[in-house]
C-alpha cells in the first residue's frame, strides 16, 4: 500500500474530525508511515481546515513525532548522565564517523539511522545504544565499530 493510501486510509477513518484529533491522527499516521512526511501535514491540514503550520506547530511541539524515515537499522544512542560518564559522546561520534551522518539523519541508502536519546534506563549497563530494539550494554568504540561494519556487510552481500 502506498503512502498516499495509507495517510488517505486514516483521513478517512477520521471522517468528522476537528481540530482535537490533531495528536491521535498524527501517531496513526507516524504508525503507519514510520515518520509525519511533508504530504501527510497537506492532507491533515485539508481534512481538518486548518493552515499546515498549526498541524506541524504540534507535531513539533512533541518529540514523540519524526519528520524522516528510519534506516532499516535504527541506532538509538544514550546520553543519560551514566551513560555520559561512561563514554557515550564518543560512542555517538564514531557512529557519526562511520555512517557519515549526524544524529537525527538517515543515511541516503535508507539503512541507517542514528537518534539520541535521554535515558534507556539501563544505567548500571552503560553505555548503552539500542539497535532496532535490541539493547547493547556497555558498549566500546571497537565494539560499536564492529557492528556497524557487520551490518554494513550483511547488506552488501
């Protein structure tokens, strides 16, 4: 199913919305795309008569919305203070290095994506970095440069 259907699909469902739909339309939309595209924001504006800015003023608002695609590997990076203490800058930046992309970007093949995150609440384990949901504890730079090399080639094959 194509996007368009997909965000089409849940307009639809939403027949008689107002503007109090705005977040539940939003997260199904998210849920469904995996991200809130630039043609997502047009039809919600249009299907609740409001202006584009006030749909993406809330969608901003919230950091539980994405405004790009995850990679098919999606590598979530803790900087809580433990994590911090333990050397997660210098985990993120040799993700950054690896990938060529800073935190908050996809690479352009689509299969990586790098996102910070406050707390993974795993402290005692740090640093830690999530990979698509899988917890990796007390990560090195070698081990971190290993799996992402790994992955790499994976997909080359």
């Amino acid at each position: 199913m194509s996007t368009q259907t997909k965000v089409d699909k849940i307009l639809a469902g939403h027949a008689f919305a107002k503007r109090d739909k705005i977040i539940p339309i939003l997260q199904e939309i998210q849920e469904a795309e995996g991200y809130i595209s630039q043609n997502a924001v047009v039809k919600v504006s249009r299907h609740l008569s409001m202006p584009a800015s006030k749909i993406y003023g809330v969608a901003t608002f919230y950091n539980q919305f994405r405004f790009k695609a995850r990679g098919k590997y999606h590598i979530m990076v803790c900087r809580g203070t433990a994590c911090h203490v333990k050397g997660s800058l210098s985990a993120l930046r040799l993700v950054e290095d690896c990938l060529k992309i800073k935190a908050g970007d996809t690479t352009r093949d689509g299969l990586f994506s790098i996102e910070v995150v406050v707390c993974m609440g795993a402290c005692g384990l740090a640093p830690v970095i999530s990979l698509n949901g899988e917890c990796h504890a007390k990560v090195t730079p070698e081990k971190l440069k290993n799996l992402v090399e790994e992955l790499k080639l994976k997909e080359t094959k």
